[in-house]
C-alpha cells in the first residue's frame, strides 16, 4: 500500500488526559494535511473537533474509556451525547474482567446497549487484546458482532499488557474478518508495524504518531 492509501486508514488520535483544545486543534490541522479517514478525541473535544475539520473527516470518540468499568447506561448516555455533539464514530470499551470471567452476555449486552444510543453512528468495540488469550478474543469478536457492532478494536493504547499485535489481528480476523472492521490501535510506531498489522487483517489504524509512521512509507 502506498502512503495515501494508509493516510486513508487512519484515526488520528489524542487522548491524552492532559490535552488541551489548542491540542486538538493542531490535531484537526494536522489531519488535514496528512488527509487521514478521522480524527479520534476524548469526549470533551467533540465539538471542538468538529469545528475544526472539514466534512471529509470523521470525528471519532471513545466511551467508558480506558477501563470499560462503567454501567452501560453511563457508556450509553456518553456515546449519544458525543453523537448528538457532532461524532461519527464511537470507541467503546468492554469490562476485561467480564471476558476474564467467561460472562459473554454480559459483554454483547453492554455492547448491545450503547449500540442502541448510537443510531447511525460507526460504532468500534475496545477489546484489550494484550489482556486476553486467544479464545477470550474470539468470544469477545462474537460478542460484539451479535451485538451489532461495526468493528472490533485491539487497545486502548493504556493498558500496562501493551497495544496492538499482527497476532492479535490474526486472530480478529480469522473470527469475524470480512464481517466487521477491524482497528489496530496502541503502540504503533513505525511503517513496517502499520503494514504488518494491514497485511494481518486491520482495516484501520489508530495513530498518535500519524505523520511519524507516514513518513516511513518507501
């Protein structure tokens, strides 16, 4: 893939607690320029996000971010707020511990839940791929697909077990590839990690370091 295709792939992405709305700002110019498919803020920066980008750039945000412990009526209330406020797209997170325990229902349910506040938005599922086996994975893509979800997400990009791996997308895509998205997220650096995870099955990028990776493509 060339540089442009990838671009194309791309979330670009702050999430910083201590971003600022100057942050987001150049973040929104940033993305621009670097002519990525969305911009991915905290929920406090949607609108500020939206204000700054031109319509051919989605505004993503995230819900129950980055612990996923929260009722699913509070995930919910803060994914249609972000909707109502301007965001196309929401990243929710599961309860790992749900996932640690086997308690699927509970997972599609929570899922199910914020899936209903969302309309017609794009709606991606954080799974914590680093803080799971290879079975707790494939439950939790089934999950989300019985749920209605629209892709399926390896990390936060905080939790201390690491971020994405060409394993771990494997595994995603072999269970519900070609049926739902799949969002390779945290830790990616470079080209060569953001081809790989391509070449394993994501079908889009989260990026912090956007331009950096870019820049690497031959």
């Amino acid at each position: 893939m060339n540089r442009l295709e990838v671009a194309h792939m791309v979330d670009h992405t702050v999430l910083k607690p201590e971003t600022t709305s100057l942050d987001v700002i150049a973040l929104c110019a940033e993305a621009e320029a670097l002519v990525v498919y969305s911009v991915c803020v905290s929920p406090t920066f949607v609108l500020t996000a939206r204000e700054n980008l031109s319509a051919q750039i989605a505004v993503a945000t995230v819900c129950g971010f980055p612990s996923g412990k929260h009722e699913s009526s509070i995930k919910a209330a803060e994914a249609r707020l972000s909707v109502d406020q301007g965001a196309d797209e929401v990243d929710m997170v599961i309860d790992i511990g749900q996932a640690y325990s086997g308690n699927w229902t509970a997972i599609e349910q929570d899922i199910d839940t914020v899936r209903a506040a969302t309309a017609s938005a794009v709606l991606k599922v954080i799974l914590e791929t680093a803080a799971l086996n290879d079975d707790q994975i494939r439950q939790a893509c089934l999950a989300a697909q019985r749920a209605g979800a629209d892709f399926v997400k390896t990390s936060t990009g905080f939790h201390p077990s690491g971020g994405a791996s060409v394993h771990a997308v494997q595994v995603m895509h072999a269970t519900v590839g070609g049926t739902l998205g799949i969002k390779a997220s945290g830790g990616i650096k470079t080209w060569e990690q953001a081809c790989a995870l391509i070449d394993a099955g994501a079908t889009r990028l989260g990026l912090s370091g956007t331009r950096a990776v870019l820049d690497g493509a031959s």
